[in-house]
C-alpha cells in the first residue's frame, strides 16, 4: 500500500514501464557510473535473443527521464547508467529540510487501528517476552500514529482466569495486605500459592471453589481481586515509565473485561451453527487446523480462545477496528491463525477488516538460550534494564535495548548482549543518537557564529549527493514500515543515513566551507538531524541534543 515514493523508486518504476519487467535498479560501484545501475538489457536479451546493448538503447531512446537524471549512458556490455540531477537531488533533500514531517506524509483515508501489545499477566512480574511486545507494539503505535491512522491501544492483560482462585485463597490463608504488596512480592506468593495448589488437595479444592464464588460475584473476592490488579498495575506503570512508552491506564483492556460477554459470544456461535458440540465441548472447526478451537470446555468453562473471540467482536463492532495487529511471542502464532480463522467464520473479522499476527523470537543470553539473569532465574524485565544500565546512562541504555530489540527481523532470536548494544560505533542504537548528537553539535556552533542554515541548492560532491537521495528516502521507508510492520527497515535505513552523514562530514568541511556551500552543507546537516530525530521517536529512542 505504499504510495510515498522516493527518488530510486521513482526511477525504477519508471524504467519498468517501459522495459516491461523489474530493472532492478542497483546503486553504482564507482561514482563515474552515476548513481545507478540496471542490468536489465543484459536480462532481456537472453530472453530476447537480441544484443544487449541493442535492447539498452531502445530502452533509454524511449523512456523519458530527463527530469530527473542526466542524459542516460550505456556502458560495457549493455548496462545503463542513471545520474541523478544535482538539482533534483538539493530540491529533494531541501523538501525535506523544510518539512516540519521530514518527507513523512499523512494518508487522506485515516484507518481505526487497534494494537494488542505488552499484555503482561497480573501478579506476575513482566518477562522478557513482555519487554520485546512493549518495545514493538510501541513502535507501530507511533508508526502507524504518524502516518495518520487513528491508533487504539489495547493492552490485554491477564486479569481473569482460574488463577484468582488459588491466588485468593492463599492470601485469606496468609491474611496477606495486598495492597502493600509490590508486583515482586504477588508473584512470590503466586509460586507459593500455585506450589500449595499442586501439593495440598484440600488446598486445591477450595482454590476452585474459590473461582466459583469470585464468578458469582462474591464481594470479598472482588476485593481482593481488585487489589491484586491495582498491585500489578503500579509494577506495571513503573515498567512503562522506566521503558519511556506510551502506553497509560486508559489503553487498558484486561482479560476480564470480556467476562460478561462471553455467554453471549458462545450462545451467539452455537445459535448459528459456528460452534458444534463435539465430545462435551462446544468446538469450531477450521479448515487446515489439526484440533477445533474450543470456546467452552467440557466443564462449562471459558478459556483464552474464548475471549479472544469476544475481543475480536468487540474490537470490530465497538471499537470499529479496521485493522486489527497483535504482538505477542511467535509461540502463539498457531492460536492467533485459528481465532482469526473462527471468527472469520463466525463473520466477527468482516473481508474489510485486516487482522495480523505479528509474533517475535526469543532475547538470548550469550549461551545462545533463553536469557537467564546471574542466579538463573528466568529474566524480568527490570533485570535486563539494570543490566544494559551497567555499561550506559538510561538513556543511552534503553536506547541499546529498543534498538537491538527492533534492528533484527522481529521473528528471530537475539542475544542479549549488553556491552556490544550499547557502543557508539557500529549498527546500534547509541551509535544514531551520537550520529545526531553530532548534527545538533555543528548547527550550536552555526547558530553561535550567526551561520545561515540552508537552503540545500549545492549538492556537488558525490558524498552530498550520497546524503541527499538517503534523506529522500525517509518518507518511503516510513510508509513501508506502517504497510509490512517491519521495523528493522527503518534500523536500517537510520543507519545508512547516519553512515552516510559520517562519509559526508569527513570529506566535505562544512563549518570550514563559505558561501552557499556552507549554507547549503549546514542545510544537509539540520536536514539530517531532523530525520534522525524523527526516525529515532518512531523507533520509541530518545534523541539527545549532546552525548
Ligand atoms: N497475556 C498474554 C501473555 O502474557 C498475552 C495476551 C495477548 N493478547 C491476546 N489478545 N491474547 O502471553
């Protein structure tokens, strides 16, 4: 769905039309071949059976290009060359410069987005697998927020469910004040209570007892349940607060919010056939899954699928979804795949409605297994920060993690590795903040010595053009990003363009320069520093002005 193009796909597209298929277009090896290369004559021509460099030259007599590029040139064997015009590449990059978007635009036909992200469960602390949903589904927010969609936020916790009844009765038990409890301590007296649920009979009876009086509404119960979610909700909200993401206590959306409907969901899907009876419970069945999805078990209850499925009415038919995204650990795809299936056959997902899993891998430690903390445990998230926070500032810490988290294609595994995300050199994420750091360090200086910054009309020197037709880019890359939910695109854009900045100050003296290069170099420098900025708050990362 992308319509933002930049430059290079600008061209490319163009260059498709006439020569029929993909050109392909390639960046130059050596700046005496332009900016560009396609070998598309080269591919033609077997199919063809024509010369290559034949099939070239009709392919550059017939297309028109020369608003954009130099007159086109044929090289070697049938290889065209493409040079960008210097003042196509300054107008690009200064349409950026003075776009308060830099290059981002904002589609007409705003779409009600809903995100599913973070979703920790109550009394429990949040676990690494909770950091990387939190970390990604901030990161669409704000994608999928710039570019003009409605986004709703929904963070799913697990606040209802048959784990209230043994977490209840062992607080009676112990007469624990639960509001004093830290999020720490209610998960420490979850181990006790699910241990005493597994060794003590008598224990675990009344716990199920427990769920049924909780269900029915029973006034002591509600207490104490209420207290466990206002608990997790403080552990929570520091988590979000020390993660610097959007999320607040209105984007919550808990598992219990469901309860009431589900009876109705149930009694709706077996009404029209959805939902058969088959060994006691009541299943759907969907083409190409092994099992039916169970939406009420044999003993009357309700399980997670089953409120996904009440979600999933709620959020089309309330909320007027019409893109549906949920993050969660890739584990859960197969779930994900089937509830989408069921309530497209329950006609709860409309055909206009999109519904998208999007599962990430696991946070290694360096043995290559999941990530432990030093006593073995399994990691919580505020251990990983502490950890990332012994080699950098908060700031630059969290910068380290976000990045690493989001750089890789989401669907692998990576290793937590402390010391290396938190360099200044190499693709991480302190290494743009510096890039941009740096930026804001030039422009102090300019402004100090009463320097114009911009227009960007001189872009001469390859290492200018380099940095023009990257910042050209940014819009396109961002666009992408909101259609494929792809972030590590994006990473690897910024860092290309920090890359791209740190070639270009090297070779080319800006402070040092006069005139309209000076200007015009001064333009490219704030120019980047705003995409980097822009592109660093999409990912969710600070941008400092000095480091
Ligand atoms: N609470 C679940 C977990 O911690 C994630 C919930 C995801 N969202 C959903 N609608 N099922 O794994």
């Amino acid at each position: 769905m992308t319509v933002v193009s930049s430059l290079p796909s600008e061209l490319n597209a163009r260059v498709q039309a006439v020569a029929g298929i993909d050109p392909e277009l390639r960046a130059a090896t050596k700046p005496q071949f332009g900016h560009f290369q396609s070998n598309v004559a080269l591919r033609l021509a077997k199919s063809e059976g024509k010369l290559p460099r034949e099939i070239a030259q009709r392919i550059v007599d017939s297309l028109d290009v020369a608003d954009l590029c130099e007159p086109l040139e044929i090289a070697g064997p049938g290889f065209i060359n493409f040079r960008l015009r210097n003042e196509v590449l300054a107008g690009a990059a200064e349409a950026v410069r003075t776009d308060p978007a830099a290059g981002i635009v904002q589609h007409g036909e705003s779409q009600n987005v809903i995100i599913d992200y973070s979703s920790p469960n109550v009394a429990k602390q949040m676990h690494v697998g909770h950091l990387r949903t939190t970390i990604i589904g901030d990161c669409f927010n704000r994608v999928l927020t710039a570019v003009g969609n409605n986004v709703l936020p929904q963070n799913h916790i697990g606040d209802w469910g048959t784990q209230f009844g043994m977490l209840i009765e062992q607080i009676l038990e112990e007469g624990t004040d639960v509001s004093a409890l830290s999020l720490e301590d209610a998960e420490a007296l979850y181990k006790r209570a699910a241990s005493h649920f597994k060794d003590d009979e008598d224990f675990a009876t009344r716990a199920r007892q427990r769920v049924v009086t909780l269900q029915s509404g029973d006034e002591e119960s509600l207490t104490i349940w209420r207290q466990l979610i206002e608990t997790s909700k403080v552990g929570f909200n520091e988590a979000y607060a020390r993660l610097n993401v959007l999320l607040t206590d209105d984007h919550l959306a808990g598992e219990s919010i469901y309860n009431e409907m589900l009876p109705d969901v149930v009694a709706d899907l077996e009404a029209r056939g959805v939902a058969v009876v088959d060994d006691g419970a009541l299943c759907i069945f969907t083409d190409g899954f092994e099992a039916p999805l169970i939406v009420r078990k044999r003993d009357g209850g309700y399980g997670y699928a089953t409120t996904d499925m009440a979600a999933i009415r709620y959020r089309v038919n309330e909320l007027k979804g019409d893109r549906l995204i949920y993050v969660t650990d890739a584990r859960q795809a197969g779930h994900f795949a089937q509830v989408f299936a069921a309530a497209r056959k329950a006609g709860y997902l409309l055909d206009n409605v999109v519904a998208q899993h999007i599962g990430y891998g696991m946070v290694l430690g360096s043995d290559n297994r999941p990530f432990k903390t030093r006593d073995g445990s399994a990691a919580t998230l505020s251990s990983l920060l502490d950890a990332a926070e012994e080699n950098a500032a908060p700031e630059i810490a969290l910068a380290a993690i976000k990045y690493a988290d989001l750089s890789s294609g989401l669907q692998k595994d990576y290793v937590f590795d402390p010391e290396r995300m938190t360099k200044t050199t190499g693709d991480t994420g302190p290494y743009l903040q510096y890039a941009h750091a740096r930026c804001n360090q030039i422009l102090r200086t300019a402004e100090a010595e009463n320097l114009t910054v911009g227009p960007i009309t001189v872009v001469d020197e390859p290492q200018e053009q380099n940095l023009a037709m990257a910042l050209s880019r940014f819009g396109e890359v961002v666009d992408q990003l909101a259609a494929e939910l792809q972030p590590h695109k994006l990473c690897t854009y910024l860092f290309e363009l920090a890359t791209a900045f740190s070639v270009f100050y090297e070779h080319c003296p800006v402070l040092k320069s006069d005139g309209d290069t000076r200007t015009s170099r001064l333009g490219l420098v704030a120019a980047t520093r705003d995409v980097l900025a822009k592109g660093l708050g999409l990912l969710g990362i600070a941008a400092p002005e000095r480091m």
